[in-house]
C-alpha cells in the first residue's frame, strides 16, 4: 500500500504529555505522522486521531526532527530512507495515545491552521503509522467519529469545541454533493463510529471522490479529483510537509532459522 506521510507539528503539548517528552532537545520539531491515501483531502482536515490504547514511540528521524508513530510504523521508514542511517530507529520516547488527547498540532494546507489530536478507537495499531488525520468532509469514519466525540465530549474526556470544527466543503460529486461523507452517513443510516456499514461508505466515498469529483476549494480548484490528488502531494512533498509511505500490506516476513 502507497500512502502519503503527512507531517502535523506538534505546537503545544497536553498536559500528560510534557513531562514524558522533556528529554526532547529545546527547539526541535516533533510531529504527529499520519498516513493517508488521499493527500488532495489535507484542506478538510478539522484534527487528527490517535488510540488512547496504543502506545506510541517518538523517534529521532534526523537532528533536530522526531516523529510520534507506532514502533511498526518506525521500523519500516528506517529501510525506506526517511530516517537518517539505514534500519536505524532511534526511540528517545514511549507516550500512550491517552496523554496526547488534546494536543494542538498544525495540519498542512488545512484551513483551520491549528487542530487537536483526539481519540479514536478504531485506529488500527497495524496500518499505517497509528496517527490518522481527520477529513470529516470526504471520511464517513472521520464523519462519524467528530460528531460522536462532540456529542458524548465528556465521556471521551475531551472539550466539545475541539470536535466541532467547521467542517468545510473541498469537493463536490454528482451522486452525494459537496459533503460526500455526511451525505453517505445519514444516507445508510449510520449512527456510531463502529457502525458495520461503515467499511462499504469508505468504499464508496473513495469511488464516488476519485472518479467523479471535482476541487473546489485550494490551489487546483476547478481540477478533477483524478489530476489533483498527485499535484496537491507532490506540492506537499516540496514544501516539505510529506513524503511517500510505502507498507508491505499484511504482509508477515519471517526468517526461518
Ligand atoms: C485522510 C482521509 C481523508 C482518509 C478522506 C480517507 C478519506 P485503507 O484504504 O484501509 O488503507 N487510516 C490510516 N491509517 C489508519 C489506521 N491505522 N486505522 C484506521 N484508519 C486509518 O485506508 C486508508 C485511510 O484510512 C487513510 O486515508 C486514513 O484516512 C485511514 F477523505 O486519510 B485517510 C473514503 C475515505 N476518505
């Protein structure tokens, strides 16, 4: 599987979360890395996920860049020339995803700037790099997971207002409008984040994004999905923000002895 590695910076830790990042050196950039296949959704983004029973390393990449991934994730970039120094990882931290809940990164080309990282518990801890960024226009999971979290916003232990984001139009579609994931969800009738319908709206979004829509917000407005979704990557490649991602799908390699 391609994915694209999208890089949010962290700009204020949660509170759990600054003793256990202290041996960061002053004036390095830590960023939250999540992996995505649709680098032409980074517009939408409103915050960004991670598992409150995953527990995270923070690793070194180069002098004066860490990445907050899962260690699976971590592994894999070490051989693919991410990470400085070949299948070198370098750990200097271990956070669970429960103490990072409410920390403020800034999300490329998203039009609210700054977002929060929030809880979901259906993040998968192996796909990926465990970090998923939120595209509740275009993501019937991501849909429904914001609106859960501002509905019971005391119970996830999270502030309402972190959730309810405006949740901006990016691209239109024939079938479902211009927000094709709250079309799909109210549509199918899908009423919680681990509703079983979801995996056949996900399916359906990405068709109905890719082969029918169009931009209508950001640099390639006007472009169909199609031709957009390589420009807005390797845009966000040259300024830095990302990089290609690949993973071994599923795949389990093992050495006999
Ligand atoms: C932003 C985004 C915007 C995404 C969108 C999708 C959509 P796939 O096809 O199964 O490989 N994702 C990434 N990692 C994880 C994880 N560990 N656990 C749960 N979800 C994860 O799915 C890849 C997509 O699933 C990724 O692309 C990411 O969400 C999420 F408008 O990033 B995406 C219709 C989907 N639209």
């Amino acid at each position: 599987q391609e994915y694209t590695g999208i890089k949010l910076k962290v700009i204020e830790w949660a509170d759990a979360a600054k003793e256990q990042v202290k041996s960061i050196p002053e004036g390095s950039n830590v960023y939250f890395v999540a992996a995505t296949l649709r680098p032409e959704t980074m517009y939408g983004q409103t915050c960004c996920f991670v598992s409150k029973v995953i527990t995270y390393g923070i690793f070194k990449i180069r002098e004066g860049e860490y990445f907050f991934i899962s260690d699976r994730a971590a592994r894999n970039m070490a051989y693919q020339g991410i990470s400085s120094g070949w299948g070198n990882v370098d750990r200097v931290a271990q956070v669970s995803g429960a103490d990072v809940i409410g920390t403020v990164v800034n999300a490329p080309l998203s039009a609210h700037g700054n977002v929060r990282i929030l809880p979901m518990e259906t993040v998968k801890a192996t796909k990926g790099t465990g970090v998923v960024t939120s595209v509740p226009s275009d993501s019937p999971d991501d849909y429904a997971t914001v609106k859960d979290l501002a509905k019971k916003a005391d119970y996830y232990g999270i502030k309402k207002e972190w959730a309810e984001l405006e949740i901006i139009p990016i691209i239109n579609t024939p079938k479902y409008g211009n927000l094709v994931a709250e079309t799909l969800v109210t549509q199918m009738k899908i009423n919680s984040p681990k509703d079983a319908k979801l995996p056949d709206a996900k399916e359906e979004a990405y068709k109905e994004g890719f082969y029918h829509g169009k931009m209508i917000y950001g640099e390639f407005k006007g472009l169909p999905v199609s031709e957009a979704k390589d420009k807005v990557k390797e845009s966000l490649i040259k300024s830095g923000d990302a990089f290609n991602y690949a993973e071994p799908d599923g795949l389990v390699i093992s050495r006999s002895s």
